[in-house]
C-alpha cells in the first residue's frame, strides 16, 4: 500500500511519511480493512482542523473544531468506519449523523461510500463544506437538520454512523436501516459510554457492545 499510496499524494503542508506513520499504528491498533487504512491515508486531516493546531493532525487524539464539537481521534474514526463496512463488498448508501468537520465524511467518501451526512449547527456545517472542498471531496450531499430525523426520504441507507452520543438510538434512524444494515453509534452520557454497533436482518435487530468512546452528545433540533 505504501508505495502506490506515497507516489500519487501530495498535500504539501504535511508529508505523506507523517499521514503513513498513522496509517501503521493504525494496523497495529487492531484495524485490518485495507479499503479503511488507505482512506485515513488518502484523507489529509490537516485540512480539517484549525491551522494552529496542524502539528497535531495525525497524533492519535481528538481536537476541538469550535462551538464545543471535537474531530474524533483517528482510531475511532477508523474504527467505526471499519465496522459500518465490514461484511460488505461496497460500502453502500450510507447516512452520517453528525457532520462535524467533515473528516468522517471524508473517510466515508474515499472508502467509496454514497454519503448523505446531517449537522444540525449551520456554522459548523458551513466550516465542514469548505474543509470538504479544500480536500477536493464535494461528492457528499451535507444537510442542515435535525440527526434524530434522519433523512426519510432518501432511506434506507446501507449503514448509518452517529457521531455523537445518544442515550438511546432514535427509532427513525433504525426505521431507515436498510435489511442487512449496520448502524454504529456511542451510547452513554458524560459519564460513561460506549460504541454499539445495530444489524438489521428479517429477524429483527441484532445489539453488539463494543469499547468504551467519548463523544459530544447527540442534541435534538438545530441551530
């Protein structure tokens, strides 16, 4: 991966040795899934966040992107991505429920997912948009809504990613799951939470606990 990789990116500010040291701690981290590694390769995450804090762009901690939302750590990012696709050929139609920054939007669009992704603050949305084009990603359709909704009428989506801890998973987003669909998401309060990961099947919906997170929380309505 390595030498393909390395050959065909350039984004200047931060050397593709610094975004391949990340990408190998993430395979030492546990994540195996070849289509995920070569995204958080591909996506330059610099372009994600604050330039002051550029040097810390591929440190494996989460960093504040403004009006008190965070840009996940890239092992969580990884982690979630693999677990939406794994089983799956093709990633499929998916929903992203809390578009943040951008960066999983990024990740989800290099892993060659369709992505349809909700914010409900407009100014971070707006910063999210330009971060998107500043990485030459516009294929994602970005929303200003309400995540708890969803997006019925572009339903059912193939996998659904929350990005921000619910107490419980609305039931519009297990609605809007397709039939062999995966939803992940952070359960929990401030307190205490965890990634679960939901699989839909004719036989009901299938609950599997997975490690401890720390998100924001999900917050109804928008703003």
């Amino acid at each position: 991966m390595a030498q393909s990789l390395v050959a065909g990116n350039n984004y200047g500010m931060l050397s593709d040795r610094t975004r391949m040291r990340m990408v190998e701690r993430l395979r030492q981290q546990g994540i195996k899934d070849e289509r995920v590694l070569t995204a958080m390769f591909e996506v330059p995450r610099h372009l994600f966040i604050d330039q002051a804090l550029a040097t810390r762009a591929y440190d494996d901690v989460s960093l504040p992107i403004g009006q008190g939302q965070t840009i996940s750590q890239p092992l969580t990012v990884a982690r979630m991505t693999e677990k939406l696709l794994e089983g799956r050929a093709s990633a499929g139609k998916v929903l992203e429920v809390g578009t943040g920054c951008g960066y999983q939007t990024a990740v989800l669009l290099k892993a060659g997912a369709q992505v349809f992704s909700i914010e409900r603050l407009a100014g971070i949305l707006d910063k999210a948009r330009q971060n998107l084009r500043n990485a030459k990603l516009v294929h994602a359709r970005l929303v200003h809504g309400d995540g708890h909704l969803g997006l019925p009428d572009i339903a059912p989506f193939d996998g659904i990613i929350i990005t921000a801890a619910a107490r419980q998973v609305p039931q519009a987003l297990l609605d809007q799951l397709a039939d062999g669909g995966r939803l992940i998401l952070p359960v929990g309060d401030q307190q205490e939470q965890h990634l679960w990961l939901y699989e839909k099947s004719a036989e009901g919906i299938r609950k599997t606990k997975l490690e401890a997170a720390k998100f924001v929380p999900l917050l109804p309505g928008k703003q």
